[in-house]
C-alpha cells in the first residue's frame, strides 16, 4: 500500500466523521424543533387530574432532548458540554 492512498484513506475517514457529527447536529436541532411544535398529550399531575404542559416545560423537554441526542452521538465532545 502507497503513502498517497493512506492520505487518502484518512482524509476520506475525516470527512465521514465530519459528515456524521453535522448529522447529529442536524438530527438534535431537529428534535428540538419537533418537541416544541408538535402537540403534546396532557400530563398527570399529583391528584390524578390532567394538567396540559406549559410552554416552560414544553421548551425544557426539547432542551433535555437536545442535549442527550448530542451527548450520545458524541457531537459534542464531553469536555466542552458542562463549559
């Protein structure tokens, strides 16, 4: 094997990784867009009565799932996240 297709090779590999964290960025934003346009259920509260959720804990849920579609694809790398 030449030197020219081990470059190659990286530099294909490279791109790929690059290709697959803009991926799950895309991927996470896209969540974070659906939760908070799509029409959520009611919720229970502690009475058993049902409390529609506030657009408070609308936007927190789509957050949390942000941050967990980034954190498990590795978008983000774990040492830049809690900055």
């Amino acid at each position: 094997m030449n030197k020219a297709s081990l470059e190659t090779g990286k530099h294909l590999s490279g791109r790929r990784h690059l290709l697959q964290r803009w991926g799950a960025i895309l991927l996470s934003v896209l969540v974070l867009v659906l939760l908070l346009w799509i029409p959520l259920p009611d919720v229970l509260d502690s009475s058993g009565a049902l409390v529609p959720l506030s657009q408070d804990g609308r936007t927190t849920m789509a957050i949390l799932a942000l941050c967990l579609v980034l954190w498990t694809t590795e978008a983000i790398p774990f040492a830049i996240a809690p900055a």
